[in-house]
C-alpha cells in the first residue's frame, strides 16, 4: 500500500480529545469576582498550580480562567510521554546546571512520583503505565552517544539498560533499530486528555472555581491587589499566575522568551494481535530516534501507535488554529513509519493534528515574578512538559508565598534564558537553525559553524 493511502481517511481531531468522555465545560465568568489565587490558563500548569494551593491550604480562594476548554491546546493533544526530566533531558541539564544536576534530577524523580500519588489519591484514571522509555539508535554513528548518555544517567541515580541491536529488535522490532537505552523507572505513559480532565474534576471537588471559554484580556496592578479582565467580567485577586505557555502572555516583556513551535503526530488504527506481535511491544516502552529531527512513538491503551514529531515548524507570529493541520507534514510521517516498521504495511492512520509548543532557548521552563510578587510566570517547557509543569506549578507557588525553598533556591528558577530577537531576525534564525540540524542528521552528528556558535552561547532551538 502506498504511504499516502494510510492517510486517506483520517480525523483531523487531536486522537486525545475525541473522546465520549470529555466532560462539558465549566460556564464562563460573566460579572466581577474576587480570590485569593487567580490562576490564568487551564493546561496542565494551570491545573496543577490550582489544585496544589487548594492542597496546601484548603481555605485559599482559588479562580481559574481558561481561554478554550480545560486541556484543548497542549495538554490535550501532546503525545502522553510524562518524563521525570525538569531540564529537557539530562545532557541539556548537565551543559547548563552542572553544579546543580545531581539536584535536579532526584527532584525530577520526586517529581514524577508525586504525580503518580496524585492520581492514586484523587482516582484519576488516565491509562498511567510507568513503562520507561527508550532512546533508539538507526545510525552506526549514534551508538558512542547512546553509551556516553547510559553512563551519565547511572551517575546521577538513573537506572539504564544499554542494549545492542538484537536486544533493541527483541523489545520493539524494527529493521532500522542499531541500538538503544531504556531507562526503566524515568517516564510513564499516559493519556494526556483524560489527566487534564482529572485534575480539572480533582480542582472542582476541592471548591476550585473554573471558568472556561473565559480570556483574560488585561492585567494591571491596583494597589494591593491584581485587576484581570475578561470579555465579560473582571478578576481581582491578591495573587496571579499565569500558566498561558505557548500563547502570548498579559505581560508583554514576557514575550520575547518564548516563540510557538508546532509538533505534529499521527495515530493508527488499533493494531490486531498478529500485527501487534509482529512488532513486539511486550513492556509498551514509548521510544524516541536520536535525531536532531527526531520521532516520538508509543502505544495508547487499545494498542494504536503514536507516531509524531521530526517535523518542529515555526510559522511566525502567534498561534493560529489553522497551523495545527500540515497535510505535508503527515505525507513525511507516513512514509517514515512505513520504513520503520515495514511489518505494518497496510495499518491506516485514523487520526492527524498538530498544536503549538512554547519553546524557550534553553529547552525547558524559565520562571519570573512581577508587581512586587503578587504576579509569577512560568512557561517554555519546549515539548517536555508533561512533567515538568507540575514542578513549575510548586515553583509558582513558592514565588507568591515569598518563601525561599530547595525549589526557588535554584539558579534553574532564578535565571531567564536568553530571549529571541525580534521578527525578522527570529525567523530568519530559526530556518537556519533547522536547515542546520538536518544537515547534521545527514552527516553523521556534524554540527556545523551556526550551531557550534549556538551552542558556545547556550541558545537553541526544539521541540
């Protein structure tokens, strides 16, 4: 079968959000009201932010005001890998924290525990499997990295499992697999909709008051307290956090730190018993390439594969909805699939969609405070923040308590990354820096002139 014949009836709606169960949303804010803790954007950092103060201090007032519904942007429609890395991955960490990695990563871990507590202790059911994942050699070159990262990740309390090219096969079976990692206890799978609506049905019982279909328009500072506008209505609050990510935030000098980067998956039809075994797949690991343009895949719990990424395209400007489809995009991802796992020839794609990643030059989240405290930030997680939201959720918190944690202790939270330039410097950059790496794919890791000035100063681009 021909590669663009799997597409040929596909569901443009994100596989995640196509749900029977996806719960109706909460009536928007129409009129004034007050609280203690506003909290803007109802993704995963909103979420977790909300449901946090309520635990820490049930008697706290706690608004949350969502755009579109709880979940429908990035929350809904990432491909469900919850990792326990808080820095984009332990190399990214280990170049830019190195004093404070072994830290970071025992809080990452801490982390991801903490969540998996959370959805025992609120009955959040959302096909969490703590399967680990692997990292998948399909070039000769790659292998010498592969073992360099194994031997970091034990160093720092990681517990890998190098395998070589008959003991990749035997896991997940595809001819183009030379090698692999498996880190066995860093990363869970998930169903990312159905978590955004735990935690949003967890918020509601602890007396979380949620608006959705409800923008916030305006920000300003009156005296000891923070004004929001809404179309219909006002928010004033003693304290704000902003948890809007890849969408641009109320404060404008936040801005330039984060551009919207698009991500684009496919997802088959379930898989029949006889295909499923002719890939293997008995530990239902998620796997990533080790390309710069690399692929994520996994299984979803009635045994469909997830096949997305490679592409990450910046368009320019804000996020739209008319850039969550990229037919072009879809065509590459079918054709790659189809060299992965020849086996499979004849499975159709039931689903295609795309959505906007907030990336930041440095990978992972960057956090910041304003009018005196009363407002904290957080965003960037560049693709790797299923997990790492919780953590800046709690960093969040911490800021508006004024309190000096481990957390705020961090020079990851004190400093910002180095911002973008402004248009058209930033796009012109990153075509660049994308035409680079894909040169480096083709020529055995090389990073050229562009990307070695990259990284001598830290900046980068990802999804």
């Amino acid at each position: 079968m021909d590669h663009l014949s799997s597409l040929r009836d596909v569901d443009h709606t994100p596989f995640w959000l196509d749900d029977p169960r996806r719960p109706r949303p909460a009536p928007a804010l129409v009129g004034g009201t007050t609280c203690d803790l506003l909290v803007v954007g109802g993704g995963y950092t909103g979420l977790w932010t909300a449901l946090m103060a309520k635990e820490r201090d049930p008697s706290t007032d706690v608004v949350l005001v969502e755009a579109d519904e709880v979940g429908a942007a990035a929350s809904g429609r990432n491909g469900g890998f919850c990792e326990s890395s808080l820095t984009h991955g332990l190399a990214n960490g280990l170049q830019r924290w190195p004093e404070e990695i072994g830290l970071l990563e025992r809080l990452g871990r801490e982390n991801l525990q903490a969540m998996e507590d959370t959805l025992v202790r609120h009955g959040i059911d959302c096909d969490w499997e703590r399967t680990g994942s692997l990292v998948v050699a399909t070039e000769a070159y790659q292998l010498d990295g592969l073992a360099e990262e194994a031997e970091a990740s034990a160093r720092y309390g990681g517990e890998p499992l190098l395998l070589d090219a008959e003991a990749v096969r035997a896991e997940i079976d595809s001819p183009t697999f030379l090698g692999g990692l498996w880190n066995r206890d860093d990363t869970a799978m998930v169903n990312p909709a159905r978590l955004a609506w735990g935690l949003k049905r967890a918020c509601l019982d602890l007396g979380v008051r949620i608006h959705e279909n409800t923008p916030a328009t305006s920000l300003d500072e009156r005296g000891a307290v923070i004004g929001v506008g809404t179309p219909y209505g006002r928010v004033t609050a003693g304290r704000v956090a902003l948890a809007t990510n890849a969408h641009p935030s109320l404060l404008r000098r936040h801005r330039p730190y984060t551009v919207p980067v698009y991500d684009y998956a496919l997802m088959t039809e379930p898989l029949t018993e006889d295909r499923l075994a002719s890939v293997g797949w008995k530990n239902r690991q998620g796997f990533a390439d080790c390309a710069n343009q690399f692929h994520y895949v996994r299984l979803s719990a009635d045994n469909r594969i997830l096949w997305g990424g490679y592409d990450a395209v910046h368009h320019g400007g804000p996020v739209r909805p008319e850039h969550d489809r990229r037919p072009e995009t879809y065509a590459t991802l079918a054709e790659h699939f189809f060299t992965t796992f020849p086996q499979l020839e004849g499975v159709r794609f039931s689903h295609a969609w795309g959505g906007a990643i907030d990336t930041s030059t440095r990978f992972c989240v960057f956090f910041d405070t304003c009018h005196q405290g009363k407002v904290a930030y957080a965003a960037g997680f560049t693709g790797l923040g299923v997990g790492a939201t919780r953590f800046g959720a709690e960093v969040m918190l911490d800021l508006l308590a004024g309190e000096y944690t481990e957390r705020t202790g961090l020079e990851l939270v004190r400093r910002k990354p180095v911002p973008f330039p402004p248009e058209p410097l930033r796009s012109i950059g990153i075509g660049i820096t994308k035409w680079s790496m894909a040169r480096a794919d083709l020529n055995e890791g090389r990073r050229n002139l562009w990307l070695r000035t990259l990284d001598r100063f830290g900046l980068g681009f990802d999804s």
